[in-house]
C-alpha cells in the first residue's frame, strides 16, 4: 500500500517545488496545527515560523473560525455578488472599510492576492477610460517585486526567475525601477532627493505621463528581503502620483491585517494609497480571500461615468464561506488585541535576531520590523565579504533549506534579491515562540558559519 508521502510524489504537482526536494524521503506531509506550531503524519513538531506563507496570522487550530465555515455553509453555501449581496460580504466590507485608512472604504473580493493585483490594474484602467483618459495604461513597479503570479500580476512582478520563463507571453505595459535598497545616494539625502525616488518620478516623465496609470509597492517590500523604506518614503510616493494623476496602490497581501501592528501597513507609513490589494491573513488562511479596497470617491466617479460599472468579476469573488471566515478572523483579531501584541513584542522580536546575528560571521544583516524580517547572508561580515559564486550557489541549491529542515521550522530559504532566510511567524507568537524561534535560527547560521569554512 502506497503511503502518503508515495501518492502526493505520483499524484501532486507542487508549487515552486524543484523536483529533488518533492521527491526526497523525507517529504514532510503535514496534518495538524496548533497555536504556531505544525506536526506531520509521523509526529514530529515543526515552528511554523513563516505563519503558512505569511498568511495563519491568528495561528493554527482555531474552533471559532472553522465554527463560522460550517454555520455559513449551512446556512447559505454559495451566491454571488453579481447583481445580489450577501450578509457575509456584506459584514466583511463594512469592518474593512471602518479598518482602513482614509476613504478607503469599498471592497472589491476575489480569493487571492494575484487576483487582487489583477484587479487593481483593471480598476485603474476603468478609472482613467472613466475619466476621459484613455491613453494611460502603463503601470510602475520595482525590481524584485512580488505582485503575484497570474499574468497579468505576472507582468507586474519583478522577479526575473518568476518572470522569464514566461516573458514572449507577459502583458508589455510595466516599466520597473529601483527599489529602496537600491537607492545610490549617500547618507543623509533628503528623502525627496534619494535616487530610488527620483527614479520613479524620471520614469514616469519618460513615459509620458498622461500615459501612466498606475503605481504598485508595497510598504515593505518582500523581495530582497524585508526592505524598509526610508521615513518620508512613502509621502514622496504620495506626492509623485498626486503629481501627474497617477493612482497609488499599495500591495499589502502580505503587509495588511497586523503583519506590522495595524490592520493596513499603509497606516504605520503615514499615507492613504487610492488603492489596498489584500488577501492572506484577512481570513487567517483558513479560508481562501483576497480582494482590493479602493477610495470611495473613485469608485463612483467611475459608476456615474458612462460606463456605468467595472467591467471586472469572478465567480468565487466574496464567496459566503470565505467573507463570513474573514469576519470571525478580523473579529476574534480586534477583541483578542493582536495589533498591540505585535507592537509589544516587535522590539524583543528584534533585538533578538540581531543580537543572534551579531554573533555570526555569516550575517551580513538583520532587517525588517513587526513580525516580518529577513536574515541576510555573507562570507563573513566582519570584511563585508560577499558570498562567492560557489558559497552562493550551494546555499540556494539546496545546503540552506536542508539546514532549516533538520531544525524543522518553515523559514523560507529566500534567493530573491538575496541570499538568506526570511521569518514570519503567527502574530500571535509571545515570547517564549519568539525565543524558541530565534534559538533554530541561531543554531542554522552557526552551521552555515561551518559551512562556509569547509567551503571558502
């Protein structure tokens, strides 16, 4: 008889999965959680320190939540939202509006964070034709960006391994520019002045901007490892949009539902976007939901146009189960006060990453705030050695995820823009969680600092 392991190696087909680790022996098959904690069919414990995949924000093995799937699905499994409502969705875009920034305050639900970042390009385009302007269409990203991987969010990504394999058959109106680690300008520069900055504002002058309609970041970019824009960032971003009637979206599929201490990351930035992508931990993953919350003034600008509607839809789109998952999550989130959990903690969340780093050569540098960080690996950090092409490609190809394996904890061993472990763990991670995860971490870089002797 086949075993578990055996039938998802001859029936399942992984995703972002190279064909030597899904066939390996070791294969872990999950099947329960608890708390921020995994156990697989053979009883081991992994430390989900990646929260699923920045998603279980409220942790694993919550009742109430599966609780609300089952009382929906007995109550109205299914309808759609073209051209009828539902209490569900209904309840769910109310306490999004009342959590997000400004007049963000209509919502627009699908069941993904690619399906999100599709919409909002849709929505923009509506917008601007709305409006009279035509001719805009073309959307600004950043290098390394991860908007997702449906073509269309496809085209915006900035990932080169997500995107080239797929280039002769991507949308061609995304112009991508630096990202805030990218920035050239010495110490001390005037936000409005850093080269990341005016990159953006001279790419949408060289485009035309009557041309542009969109610009899409998120507040902490994922890609390059927990990039934390510099104070002010975001204000510029503001200004270069308001600028040449350029909408602003924030992508916060990973950012949004407390990941930073607030509902939406784009609060603790300081601006209101005209757009929000969301999706992940609005529903804590346990139910697949994603959407885009938009400024009501452009939602009807663009209904009491000549168009008449957004010409835009999806069958599962604010799906009962799912909105009335998302209103048990954001519900049990606000009355359990998981937003000041994380404010609490973050600070002994980082000082311990970087006290753990500053004990290996092997860490070039810790970054990230809230519950989401990225440790980032060197040859040694006392010269501010890089990796050779050697170190690199061993630690990518496979050295890395095996030592984060043997700790078992779902860290993601990240090559996008760098070579290092990214970290975010369940907000609801307390510090004996925190210790425990920072502890494996550790006992990883010591043995890439090993393994970089045995390897130099």
């Amino acid at each position: 008889m086949n075993t578990q392991r055996e039938l998802a190696q001859k029936h399942l087909v992984p995703h972002f999965t190279p064909n030597a680790a899904w066939q390996n022996d070791l294969l872990p098959i999950i099947e329960r959680g608890e708390g921020c904690y995994l156990y697989d069919t053979e009883g081991n414990e992994y430390l989900d320190g990646l929260a699923g995949l920045f998603c279980v924000n409220i942790g694993h093995g919550r009742s109430d939540l599966s609780a609300a799937a089952a009382k929906q699905m007995d109550t109205l499994a299914f309808s759609t939202n073209w051209g009828f409502a539902h209490p569900p969705a209904i309840e769910a875009a109310e306490m999004i509006a009342g959590f997000a920034p400004g007049d963000l305050n209509e919502t627009f639900f699908v069941s993904s964070g690619s399906e999100a970042v599709e919409s909002a390009i849709k929505f923009a385009r509506n917008y601007h034709l709305a409006r009279g302007d035509e001719a805009r269409y073309k959307v600004i990203s950043r290098n390394w960006a991860y908007h997702g991987t449906t073509l269309g969010a496809l085209s915006v990504t900035g990932i080169p391994k997500f995107r080239d394999p797929y280039l002769p058959i991507l949308w061609d109106g995304t112009r991508h520019g630096p990202n805030t680690r990218q920035c050239t300008s010495p110490a001390g520069t005037p936000v409005a002045e850093m080269s990341c900055v005016q990159a953006i504002e001279n790419m949408i002058l060289a485009e035309g901007p009557e041309t542009v309609s969109m610009l899409i970041a998120e507040p902490i970019q994922n890609g390059g490892g927990a990039l934390v824009p510099p104070i002010g960032y975001w204000q510029e971003l503001r200004s270069i949009c308001d600028r040449y009637g350029v909408l602003l979206v924030a992508d916060e599929v990973i950012c949004s539902f407390g990941r930073f201490g607030h509902w939406f990351a784009s609060e603790r930035m300081g601006v209101v976007p005209d757009m929000i992508t969301f999706a992940k931990g609005v529903t804590s993953a346990y139910q697949p939901l994603g959407g885009v919350v938009i400024r009501g003034p452009l939602v009807q600008e663009l209904f009491n146009s000549s168009m008449g509607s957004y010409v835009h839809g999806a069958t599962f789109g604010g799906h009962p189960v799912a909105t009335a998952v998302a209103v048990a999550n954001m519900s049990a989130m606000r009355d359990e006060g998981i937003m000041q959990h994380v404010l609490d903690n973050e600070g002994y969340f980082s000082d311990q990453l970087r006290a753990m780093g500053d004990a290996h050569r092997s860490v070039r540098e810790v970054r990230g705030t809230g519950y989401f960080y990225a440790v980032d690996l060197c040859a040694d950090s006392v010269d501010d050695q890089d990796l050779s092409p050697t170190q690199e490609a061993g630690l990518r190809g496979g050295v890395l995820g095996s030592l984060v394996r043997e700790e078992r904890m779902t860290v993601r061993p990240d090559d996008r823009g760098y070579t290092g472990l990214t970290i975010s763990p369940p907000l609801i991670a307390d510090r004996v969680v925190i210790d425990d995860l920072v502890a494996r971490v550790d006992r990883v870089a010591g043995r890439v600092d090993e393994w970089l002797d045995a390897n130099d």
